[in-house]
C-alpha cells in the first residue's frame, strides 16, 4: 500500500491532513527550539505575526501597538480568502480565517 504526497484540498479550499503542516511556514509548525507547536500555540504564534493559522498568508498589518486587517484580492477584512473563500463567521459571530 502506497501512500500519495500530493496535497489535498478540502471543501474549505484549504490543504488537508499532513499536506496541510507541510506546507506551514516553520514559525507555525515548530517552536524555536524546534519541538512541535500545538494548535493552541499555533493560534497564539498566527495571531502575534498577523497570519492565517491554516495556510500562512498575510492577514493583517502588526503595529506595536494594535493589528489592522488587511483588505486586499487575497484577503477581506483580515480573513484569508484562499481559506475562507466566502470570509464566513462561526456560531458566535467571531470572524474564522484570520486568527482563529
């Protein structure tokens, strides 16, 4: 039984299972002492550089003192459209794509 490398794309047209962490940035996959980063500490690792969390493409602009979305053909409002092609919102409202 062989298994493909080629990624997979999901319904959300994002890259799934392992294809998905091998295509990450390093600074979203390992810490700097290169142990594995958990999903937590991914969150808080995307929201701190101003990324999205599934892909790793700019979100948003990192001031010192506060983040501002970007809005661009690639993202609306600091959510990722490669990931979130409709830039929907979960059940409490909270915009998903962006930070998470």
């Amino acid at each position: 039984k062989t298994t493909s490398s080629i990624p997979t794309v999901s319904s959300m047209g994002c890259l799934s299972g392992a294809a998905e962490m091998n295509q990450l940035p390093d600074f979203l996959r390992f810490n700097k002492y290169g142990g594995v980063l958990t999903p937590e500490e991914r969150r808080q690792v995307a929201k701190s550089k101003g990324v999205c969390i599934s892909c790793g493409r700019t979100t948003h602009k990192v001031t010192p003192f506060r983040t501002l979305p970007l809005d661009n053909l690639r993202v609306r409002n600091g959510v990722c459209l490669f990931c979130r092609p409709d830039g929907w919102m979960d059940k409490e409202g909270v915009r998903n794509g962006g930070f998470l």
